[in-house]
C-alpha cells in the first residue's frame, strides 16, 4: 500500500493533551456488556473470566483506576521500596503516553474525515447525516484504540521478555472492544486492562506487568486488525503516515510492522580480511554493504536498485567448515560500522533457531513475525539464515514437517508477490552446506550466488596456520621456532579483490560434464556472440533440468546487472560521507551512472554474459548432481548393509 504523505506529530501538541491521559489513568467507569459478563470463552481459565466478569456491588458501573492499581501492585510485590520500581513507572509511563498519542490520532481523524462539523452540528443532521456521524465515530475510536496499542507496543516491547508464552498462556483474552465512542473506547480497554492486573495470578513480579501490557496490547491490535473491515470512512487513515517528531516512531494505516521492535542481535566483530580464502564470498559482503549503505532512508529508496545491482535474497554455500558463520558475522561487522558513521539505524536479524513450531500454524506465524521487520524503510537491515536447508527443505521430500511447508510459504510470498516491498534497504542472506536440500522455488529466488569455499591455495593455508599461532608467538615470543616462507607475505592474499572479473578470468568453460556437452552442442549452431546462442542454450538446457525456467533467466539477467555495477565506491566517500552518502537520492543516482559508465569501459558484454551464464547452469547442475549422487550413495549404502548382514546371518 502506497501513503502518499507523511504528517509530523508534534512533541508540544502532545504535550497539551497530557492532562487528559493521566485523568483516564486516575479513574474511568465502564458498564460491562451482559454478552461480556457471560462470556465463556472454550472455558479457559474459570477464574480469570469469573473474576473478570464479576459485578461491582450489585450495580454494573465500575469505577477503576489504573494508577491505584499500579501502586498496589507496588505494595504487594515489592513493599520494602520507596521509589515506583522501574518496570511499573516504564509501563505506566508507556500506557499514559499511548493515551496521549490516540487521543492526538482521534483529534487528527475528527479534522481529517470531516467528523468535527459534523458533531458540531449534530442535533440538525438528517437520518443519513446521523449514520455517517455514528459510522465515522466508530472509525475513529477504532483508529485511536489502534494507535494507542501501537505506541505502547512500540514503547515497551523491545525491554519485554523474549518468551512470553507462559504470559500468553494465563492471558484469557479481552472479553469486549467498543467502537461506539472515544469515550467508550478507551474506558471499556482500561477497565479490562485493570482488571488483569489485579488478579493475584497474573502478576507474581514487576516484569511480569511490562510482559503482560505487551501481550494485552497486542491483543487488542488482533482484535482490531480482524474487524477494521466493517469500517467505513477509512481512506484518510490508509493514505497517511504520522511520524512523531525526534523519535523513530511512525503509524501508516493500519500496518502492524512494528518498526523498533526487532531488536538488533549481538554479534562477534570480525574483519573481512581475517577471514582465509573465500575470495568469492568476500568480495559479495564487500559488494552488499555498500550497496545496502546507498540507501536513502528520505526517498525510501536505493540508487543500486535502480541500476539493477541489489539483491534483496542472495546465497552463499559451500562445504561445511569454509567459514559461513565468520563470513555472517564480517558482513555484518562491516554495516554496523559504516552505519553507525552515518547516522543510519542497522538491524541484524538473523532467523531464530526456533522457528518451526509443533502447532498447526505456528510456524507462518512466527514466520510472518520474523519477515515483517524486514519491511521497516527506516533501517538497513541484514537478514541471514544460516544453515537454511533446516527451514527452506525441499517441501516435496519425505517426511518435511507441515511447519516447513508453513515457513517457505510465507518466505515465498514477502519475497515475491503482493506482500513484497523491498525499498533497497533489506538482504536476507541463505547460507548452506547442502543447496541441492533447500526447496526449488526457494532457490529460483535467489539473485546472487556464491560460492564459500574456504581456503584453496598453498597461502589460504600457510595464512590459515598463521592466524593461529600467531596468538602463541604474542604471548611466549620463542615458543614458535619454525621458519618463515621465503617469498610470501602472511596474510597478504587475504584482501578483497578489484572486482568479480578478477576472480572470474578463469572461467571459460563449464565445469560440470552435462552443461559443458550441452554448451559443445549449441557452439556448432551458433557463434557465441550471437543472441540465438543463449536462446537454443536455455532450450537445451530445460531438456536435461524440467525445472529451469524463465525465473533461472531472469536470475542470469540480474547476475550480469551485478556485474555491470561490480565498481567501488570511492574511499573518499566514505571518509567524507557528505561527498555522496549524505547528498539527496537523486545527486547519488547521477553520481553512481557516472561511476557505472567509466567502469563499463574496460568491459565486454559478451564476455560477462558468457561467465555468468556458466557460473549460473554449474550452479544448477552441481545442484541436481549432488542430490541424485546423495540419493545413488545412500541406496548403494543400504544394499552394502543388506549383503553383510545376510553373509553374518548365513554364517551364524
């Protein structure tokens, strides 16, 4: 969904509707429903719903006061201290400034959708006036419920806990939501929200109240999400984003992206130059970063994408042991550094180990809240998914779990498709020992590939060792009495490299038998400088791999775009991030065509296109090779054991 403006919430018009806020905390009254009263819910947890339910000395209006309750709460946990402990103050702080943020959001819809002339009016308005004004009442108490949730959410959940199941667990739902009136709105969830916290078996510790605002809150925004379709008069809050003032909060609509609430994951700082061999894999993550630094966080775009040379879903894969973890952590390294020097927020957020679930469901669930966050356009964001044939398993191999088929579902749909936006600022990275396990459609994803071979050469291996006993020589000086190589400097192999032509001069014919007979056979019918050699190229090839397709050619396209853009960015730039990092996105555009067309100089297409072509179908039949060898190998395997366990048994 596209908003097409963007409205400042500012601190000092917050400021004036404080007053108001803490007055709700300090007391509202709320009139329970007899459906509410009454509501069984699957019969989960009696006393919860019971003790929710329960009427106030015999009339229905209750009279609550969260603030009251807070200091209770305060009493009953932690009697010794003096001071409001910090998780009460922070929740209590967060719920007042949520109430001050619906209440702005409410203001700001009442102007918007016409609803103020029409409550200023109200006694002389006609039978279709009065059902707009009821309509748009319930739009806008909706909206501000939405917004107050969303803030406090915002506010509290990256210092909740990781794992709020066992809150979740106690948590029995929110018995109403009212839409009828603001008024309404904000006493009905306050007076639930109280009652929850009163219950001896909610809050056993001060955490507890933070943890259980979140999973309240966030109920409520389920409850919203799943009825905001029965609102009418909704299009000024779908074309809009408000973004408060000095802060990294914004609300568009009614998306729940929860921007701030993925929290960036600690990582071991690692340079790329400590890393052995891996010339390939190195020069990608150096090519990433500053890819992902030209980003421009104002127009919500990247230059490079423009160009063709971005890759929003790119793999790395190689033999276990080259490195894949080190390698996650360098590119990382490297991003965090150079945004922090630009003032530019950096998430790294790898997929949790966790995420397949045992429940029906659960998995795209966490799926889905694992991908969100990668649609913030405030961040750069890197997303790695290490050992990703565990989540992304081909789906129609025996035995892979409805969770998996769950998890690449919803991969597939953020990725491509209706759901996905990529601005530029995202790269969620697949890293595996066995790519011929990770799912097809998961793999025609994929716009870059890698390879992470390790060290290859005599210096990989002597830089390797030294790495290691140099920590020896550091602390006893003697102790390592073996001699230098004569010529070779450590280390010296280990920099990055100019540019993938570098490290690709050497491929001129495929490697893998079938690509390399298939490649033979098109040469006699065309010259390879001819466009009908690719064309009768990619025929042949479907013959031998069914499930190559138009998607494979249009990886080729974008591997050989990468390659069009495969220049540095001047060191300069980074030393002087005003020179470009900092200049508008269209000054950044014209500066890298600049860049792009002096580097397209030395340069041949057609030779670009033939290596890239080559190093996509190797890729493709190392693939296909090496499944059907895993499978050949185990099959021979068993007959091995089948034979021997005869020849023991006719023994015996």
């Amino acid at each position: 969904m596209e908003h097409n403006s963007t409205f400042p919430i500012k601190q000092n018009e917050l400021d004036m509707l404080r007053d108001e806020a803490t007055t709700y905390l300090k007391s509202i009254q709320w009139e329970q429903s007899q459906r509410a009263k009454s509501k069984d819910n699957d019969a989960k947890d009696e006393s919860i719903l019971l003790y929710l339910s329960r009427a106030n000395n015999g009339s229905n209006v209750n009279v609550t006061s969260v603030s009251k309750t807070i200091l209770a709460l305060k009493k009953r946990l932690l009697p010794e201290s003096v001071a409001l402990p910090i998780f009460l103050n922070q929740t209590l702080y967060a719920v007042q400034e949520g109430i001050v943020l619906g209440t702005w959001i409410k203001d700001s819809y009442y102007d918007a959708s016409g609803l103020s002339s029409l409550s200023e009016n109200k006694s002389a308005l006609d039978s279709s006036g009065r059902r707009e004004y009821e309509s748009k009442m319930h739009t806008s108490t909706a909206f501000m419920l939405f917004a107050l949730a969303y803030k406090i959410l915002h506010d509290l959940k990256p210092h909740a806990s990781e794992d709020l199941s066992v809150m979740k667990q106690k948590f029995a739902g929110i018995p109403e939501v009212s839409f009828l009136t603001p008024l309404k709105g904000i006493s009905c969830q306050l007076f639930y929200y109280d009652k929850y916290l009163g219950h001896p078996e909610i809050i056993k510790s001060d955490k507890d109240v933070l943890d259980f605002t979140v999973v309240y809150f966030e109920a409520l925004i389920e409850e919203i999400q799943l009825r905001k379709s029965s609102l009418e008069y909704t299009e000024t809050i779908v074309d809009r984003t408000y973004k408060l003032e000095k802060s990294e909060f914004s609300i568009s609509g009614w998306d729940n992206a929860f921007s701030g609430t993925a929290k960036s994951i600690e990582f071991n700082k690692i340079q790329f130059e400590q890393i052995v061999g891996n010339k390939d894999a190195k020069h990608f993550g150096r090519r990433l970063t500053e890819r992902l630094l030209s980003y421009d966080i104002e127009a919500k775009k990247n230059p490079f994408q423009e160009l063709g040379g971005f890759m929003p879903v790119f793999m790395g894969y190689g033999i276990p042991g080259t490195g894949k973890s080190m390698l996650i952590a360098a590119i990382a390294t490297r991003l965090k550094e150079h945004a922090d020097n630009l003032d530019i927020p950096f998430l790294f957020h790898p997929m949790p180990d966790t995420l397949i679930s045992t429940f029906q469901g659960g998995s795209a669930e966490k799926m889905v809240e694992w991908m969100k966050p990668l649609q913030d356009p405030t961040k750069l964001i890197f997303a790695p998914i290490d050992d990703a044939e565990n989540n992304l398993q081909e789906r129609t191999t025996q035995g892979v779990s409805a969770g998996v088929k769950e998890v690449i579902g919803v991969f597939l749909r953020y990725t491509e498709g209706a759901y996905a936006v990529n601005y530029g600022n995202s790269s969620i990275g697949l890293f595996t020992n066995l790519p011929e396990m990770l799912d097809k459609a998961v793999i025609s994803r994929v716009q870059g590939r890698f390879k992470i071979d390790g060290a290859r050469s005599e210096h990989d291996f002597v830089d390797q060792d030294y790495i290691w006993w140099k920590k020896l020589q550091d602390t006893m000086p003697d102790f390592v009495n073996m001699k230098d190589p004569e010529v070779y400097k450590y280390l010296s192999e280990q920099g990055l490299a100019n540019s993938m032509g570098e490290i690709l001069n050497t491929i001129d014919v495929p490697s893998e038998t079938r690509v390399h007979e298939t490649f033979d056979k098109v040469e006699k019918l065309h010259e390879t400088t001819d466009h009908m050699f690719y064309a009768a190229l990619y025929k042949e090839i479907q013959k031998i791999f069914p499930f190559f397709s138009s998607r494979d050619v249009r990886n080729i396209q974008s591997a050989i775009s990468l390659r069009l853009t495969d220049f540095d960015l001047e060191q300069d730039w980074f030393e002087h991030p005003e020179t470009y990092f900092k200049k508008n996105y269209e000054t950044k555009f014209n500066m890298l065509q600049e860049l792009m067309k002096s580097n397209m100089k030395g340069l041949n297409f057609s030779d670009i296109r033939r290596q890239e072509v080559i190093r996509y179908l190797d890729n493709v039949a190392t693939i296909a090779d090496t499944d059907f060898k895993r499978q050949v190998d185990s099959r021979i395997n068993q007959m091995n054991i089948d034979s021997k366990a005869r020849e023991l048994f006719g023994n015996k």
